[in-house]
C-alpha cells in the first residue's frame, strides 16, 4: 500500500466511522439518500427486508442510524474523489 492509498483508506475509515456514531432524523435521511421524507417512514414501516430502514422510535419520530448507508456514504466518497474535491 502505498501512501496514498494509505490516505485514501483512512478517510474512508473516518467516515464510516463518524457514520457509526451518527442517528439521522427521518427528513436527514431522506435528504441523504435524495427521496422524500414519506418514502423514509414507508421504509421504516415495510416488512420488505430488502428495502427495510432500521431505525428505533424516538419521541414523535424516529432515531435513524447512519452506518446502514455505507455503501451510499462509499459511493457519495467516490464520487467527491471524482470531482476533484479535496474537503472530504
């Protein structure tokens, strides 16, 4: 490996990492993932485990976990990576 595939993984880690400890509400995950807040709490509700957001209830709403995205949070790393962004 050399450096800066070294670099390149140790951002991957951080944001995956700081994806562990973050919980999204139902409209930053819809947001995140470009669909409208409904379709969110649909898949929060579905039995479809394909399509199922796990998420607990919190107050009124609900408490999303953002690791369960990795491969969009992968995908969004890439493509800053693509576009010559340095801020990620």
């Amino acid at each position: 490996m050399n450096k800066s595939e070294f670099i390149e993984a140790s951002f991957i880690g951080s944001a995956l990492f700081d994806a562990n400890n973050c919980m999204l509400s139902v409209q930053q995950c819809a947001e995140f993932l470009g669909v409208h807040h409904k379709t969110v709490t649909n898949r929060i509700m579905t039995k479809n485990k394909t399509k199922k957001i796990l998420a607990e209830p919190f107050g009124k709403g609900w408490k999303i976990p953002k690791i369960q995205f990795v491969k969009e949070i992968v995908s969004e790393f890439e493509k800053m990576k693509e576009d010559g962004k340095q801020d990620y």
